[in-house]
C-alpha cells in the first residue's frame, strides 16, 4: 500500500477523527531478522523495548469485541508485559474496510513497533499488512483471518467451529426437525467459514431441515429482534443454531413470545449457562461451543516474544470445549457478566487470565 506524503496538521486532524485510544505507552530496539516461517516474515523491530503496539479493530458492535481487547488489557496490565509494552493503541474503525485501512496507515505513521489486526477483510487489509511489512512492523492477525503472506496468525473460530457446534446440536435433535440458523456479521470471512462447517453437516443429516438462515450480527439485542419476527413467522420450530453470541436473545424472545423453549446452540457466554441452568426445566437444552476469547492476548504475547527476537509460529491455531446441557449448569456463575465468555485462558499458549482480571476491562 503505498502512502502519501502528509502534512502534520492533517495527521493531527486524521487521528483526532478516528478517536484513536492510548492505553498505558513507545519504544525503542534495533532492527534485525525474526526467527519466521519463510521470507516474507523477515527483517522487523527487536530489542528489549519498551515497545508501543497498535490494536486495530474492524467491527466492534458485540461483547465479544469488547472481552477481546478486555483479555489484552489484563495481559498487558501482568509482568513482564507491564514492563515491556509502555503503550498500546487501540482503534475501532467499524465494518469499513477503508477506515480500517486508515487506522493501520496511522499506526504506521506513528511508528508503533507491531500490530495485532482484527480484520474487516479476508485480503482487503493485505496493501496495508504489506505496508506495515515494509516499515519493520510484524503484524499479527487475530480472529478474523488474511491472506496476507506478511501476517502471523492466531486463529479462532471458522470451519472447525461450526462443524463442531453443528455436529453437537444435531444430536441433541435427534438428527431430525425444523430449525432456524441465525448466523454472524454478513459478509464476514469467519462468518463464512462458520456456515461452511455446518453445512457440511447438515449435508449429513438429511432430515434437518431449514425453516430460514438469517443474519444475526454475533450481537444478542439484534438476535432477539430477528427471531421474535422468526417466531410470528413459523409457528413451529424445533430448534435454534445460532454461531454464538446471540443465544440469550434468542431465549428472551422465545419467553417474550411465550413459546415452548427448544434446544438453542451458541458460545460460552455465562448469561447463557445460566440461562441453561434456570430453564432446562421448562425444555431449554443448551450447546456451548467455546469461543478463543484470549485469541488476541495469544496475539500480543506472540508480537513481545517477535519483537524480543524470539522465535514463534506462523500460525496458531484455535482450540475449543463442547459443553453439553448438563455441562453448561455447572458452568454457570452468577457472580459473573452474563456477557463474559467463560474460556479466558489459553495456558498451553502461555496465557493465564482469570475471569476477574478480563472482567475488570470490560466496560
């Protein structure tokens, strides 16, 4: 991606408009290869810092979002990143892939020492990687997947995932009856990659049928919407797949609309374990399929140990639990956010986070 020349006046008015967010702060380190997985993973900042590291976010519109960059903060906030990372920026540019485009484009020119990119785009942000690239700035991609040959990666949900959810709930279902699938933020490359993975599934369970698939935007106040106008419609379904995130909204419209509870799929939020534990009585059966919220602290940690010159993997992948109904009950803790997904910590990737730590970021 190539840049042009800008006066500082209009640098200044650029990141006063995108409302860039410092948390805690810049760095020094000499230049030097990284131990990477091939040549376009070469030449980038280390040293001993402290080092400034940037958090460009896409889409920030769910509690998901807010408990990746809440894992980041708590990480950053524990020795020895305390010590190490001085700043870390943090930008939320929405669904544009231009204005994330933007955001990237000013870390750079703030001469931070790495990023952590959730991105909008499956290749949109690859000018920018490759910009970041050729600066010396490792760039680590983090629940949303690139193609850039420039990127690290730290995976979370995708194909796997919704194979996996799907597979579950189609046993609790008997492998028969009429569903409704409500799905993620349309468009987004996970998103796609979920609905790869369940159908291929369904596929296998002929006798599964789909009533509608629907966008439910991972957010549970749209989910509730969406399938309160689902239930005027069809007067009989057997059950709800939802990619997670929108679960506890599909439960509320079921009560609002005082309908009989159905099995319901979707992540490891607390609010929906113990939504499970209060009505699996009155026919609520719950699949919670765990979600990588500590993908992005995953990210962080690998963009210190590249910038110490340390060596580390290309590629992460993601690792998720199954929780059945009678697991989901004995996850549930009152004493917790109904928003907080439960699977803070990743500790055969070094990161230990308890869910008080996560909780106390989480505005």
């Amino acid at each position: 991606m190539q840049r042009k020349k800008r006066s500082p006046i209009l640098v200044v008015i650029a990141l006063a408009a995108m409302g860039i967010l410092a948390v805690t702060a810049v760095s020094a380190g000499a230049t030097r290869s990284s131990h990477s997985a091939g040549n376009s993973l070469q030449s980038i900042k280390a040293g001993k810092g402290p080092w400034t590291i940037g958090l460009s976010n896409g889409y920030y519109g769910n509690g998901a979002r807010v408990q990746l960059e809440a894992e980041v903060k708590a990480l950053a906030a524990q020795q020895p990143y305390k010590s190490l990372v001085k700043k870390v920026i943090y930008n939320n540019a929405g669904t544009s892939v231009a204005a994330q485009i933007a955001a990237v484009d000013q870390m750079i020119g703030q001469h931070v020492d790495a990023i952590i990119l959730d991105s909008n785009s499956l290749t949109g942000l690859n000018p920018a990687i490759a910009a970041a690239h050729k600066a010396g700035i490792p760039v680590v991609a983090s629940n949303d997947k690139v193609t850039s040959p420039y990127a690290y990666q730290v995976e979370t949900v995708g194909k796997s995932f919704g194979a996996t959810m799907m597979t579950a709930f189609a046993k609790v279902l008997g492998g028969k009856g009429d569903i409704v699938i409500l799905r993620g933020l349309a468009g987004n490359a996970v998103d796609a990659a979920e609905a790869a993975g369940f159908h291929s599934v369904l596929k296998k369970n002929p006798n599964i049928h789909i009533l509608k698939e629907t966008p439910g935007d991972w957010a549970d106040s749209t989910a509730q919407k969406v399938m309160a106008d689902l239930l005027s419609q069809y007067p009989k379904i057997d059950g709800v797949f939802t990619e997670g995130g929108m679960q506890q909204g599909v439960v509320r419209a079921f009560q609002a609309a005082h309908r009989p509870l159905v099995p319901v799929s979707g992540t490891d939020e607390n609010g929906f374990a113990c939504q499970v534990k209060e009505l699996h009585g009155q026919g609520l059966q719950g699949v919670q399929v765990s979600t990588a919220m500590w993908a992005d602290a995953v990210a962080f940690k690998e963009a210190v140990a590249l910038l110490q010159g340390k060596k580390v993997p290309h590629f992460i992948p993601g690792s998720f639990v199954v929780w059945n109904t009678a697991q989901s009950i004995k996850q549930c803790n009152p004493k917790y956010s109904p928003s907080l997904f439960l699977e803070v910590s990743a500790p055969k990737y070094g990161v230990n986070l308890t869910p008080e730590q996560v909780l106390k970021y989480m505005h």
